[in-house]
C-alpha cells in the first residue's frame, strides 16, 4: 500500500485518537491535528513508539491563519497531504430559546467553518496529485435532529450536504470525499456531556440501540480507514453510519 500523509483533527482524543493509529496501521504518516497540544504530542509519541511516522500539529481549526500554517508544517515536515479526516468538533446543550449568539457562532465555526478551512487548505495537495481521501465525521443529530442541541445538530447536518457538493466537484480528479455520522461512541465528550447532565447514562443510550451496546472509537477508526483505502475508491458523497443500527 502507498504511504501517505494524513492530517487527522481532533486527533488527540477519541475517535480522532483512534483513527491516527489506525492509518498509521495501515502504513500512512499522520499529522495528530488538535487545538489541545500536550494531548497531540502525546498521542504523536505513541504512534512513533510503534513504529509510524508522526507529529503533532497544535491548531485550533476554526482559525484560518493558523490551519493554513499548520498544514505548510506537515508538507514541510511529511510531505503533500492525501488524507484529510475532520473530527474536531464541539457540542452545546441548550433550549433553542437561550442558545446566544455566541454559542451559536462558536460551534458553527469550529463543527462547520473549521471543516470548510482545512478542507480548502488541503485539497491542493490531492488535486495536485490526482489523488486524495476525505472523511467528516459528523453525528447522528445531523439526520435525526437532536433536542436541546439545535445548533450542534445544525453546525453538523451542515457536513452532510458539503461532502455531497465537495464529492461532486472533485470526483473527476481522483478524490472521494465521505462522512460518518456516529452515534453512541463512549468518547470523552460523551462523558463530559454525561457529567454536565446532557446525556443519559451508557445504559440508557445503549438501550436505544439495536445491537444493544455502546461502540468505541475503534469502531469509527475501521470505517475511516477502509474509506481512505484504494479500495473504496468507487464510493463518493455517501453518508456511512456506524451507529449499531441506531439510526437506519
């Protein structure tokens, strides 16, 4: 299999940790993209520990001028990139009536414009080389609506229609561009949001799933990595739930 580079968002935690050890399994050097630099290099080292060629990347990605900084480190440091994985992403709990301004503005720029800027960013790299892989992961709220998270279920249903539009204008060059909408993952946000009283217990979400258990962040990284492969070069602006049939 081909080396190639990719730069993973919210790679320092969860289902972005995940997915850099999984392509770096699959052979690819991996740029560990998170806002959180202790927590990048953290997981940058154990990818070296086994054997992978990887760095860390600080970057807040809804900050442009720093996306596109962070990526000229990785062509310079890795080389042109191939693999894009948006997993960086914040959630909100509020009624739609006291969801302010800010609140609104914030997710919106991190979930939705922070996708937009390292897309745009990278994409030269793979229109350059006629190649190129591209996943979002965004949530099961962007195709169920979830209550009390209008705006974190708006920031990320948004993700649905731009990896159609993105899967269209550049699938004649050689690029799929795909998304995952994940649902009921124990993550670190999940149990933040369980702490704070926005979600309800693993047993309690787990009892709305028909396979009538939690997945991990493993279950996520497969899917990603079998969407970055040569294989799933014939699949393009489709929506891979991987949500233990949680959402059908």
């Amino acid at each position: 299999m081909t080396s190639r580079v990719a730069v993973v968002t919210g790679g320092a935690s969860g289902m972005g940790e995940a997915t850099c050890h999984e392509l770096g399994r699959r052979g690819h050097r991996v740029a560990v993209a998170d806002i959180n630099a202790e927590a990048a290099e953290r997981v940058a080292g154990a990818l070296r520990a086994d054997g992978v060629e990887a760095i860390a990347m600080p970057v807040d990605v809804s900050d442009r001028a720093g996306v596109e900084q962070a990526f000229t480190q990785v062509r310079e440091r890795l080389g042109p990139v191939g693999i894009l994985v948006t997993s960086a992403g914040l959630f909100g709990y509020a009624s739609f009536a006291d969801i302010t301004v800010a609140d609104w503005q914030r997710l919106v720029e991190v979930n939705l414009t922070g996708t937009f800027h390292c897309c745009q960013v990278a994409l030269p790299d793979m229109v350059d080389a006629g190649w190129g892989r591209i996943v979002m992961i965004s949530s099961s709220s962007a195709q169920r609506g979830t209550p009390f998270a209008a705006h974190y279920a708006a920031s990320k249903g948004a993700l649905l229609t731009l990896t159609k539009s993105l899967a269209r204008e550049y699938a004649a060059v050689g690029i799929t561009v795909n998304n995952i909408p994940p649902s009921g993952i124990e993550t670190p946000m999940q149990h933040a949001s369980q702490a704070a009283g926005f979600l309800p217990s693993d047993e309690q979400i787990a009892s709305h799933i028909p396979v009538g258990h939690l997945g991990k962040p493993d279950d996520i990284a497969a899917a990603v990595g079998f969407l970055c492969s040569p294989e799933a070069g014939f699949i393009t602006g489709q929506t891979l739930g991987v949500n233990g049939g949680a959402v059908m």
